[in-house]
C-alpha cells in the first residue's frame, strides 16, 4: 500500500492527497508500507 505524510501528520492512503497521484513524490514524501 503506497502511503503518503506531511507535516508529520497520519499517512493517508494513495489518492487522498494534495494531488491524487501520490506515488509521484520524492520518496521523501512517500512513505511504502509494504
């Protein structure tokens, strides 16, 4: 399941966030829970 978080709140599920296409963030921004 491919994650996101900023601003060290909960991580949201891939299409939850700013812009849909969460996967395209640096890896910095993405977090991958396998």
């Amino acid at each position: 399941v491919c994650q996101w978080s900023q601003g060290g709140s909960s991580p949201s599920n891939l299409g939850d966030g700013p812009s849909g296409t969460l996967c395209q963030y640096s890896e910095s921004d993405v977090h991958i829970n396998e």
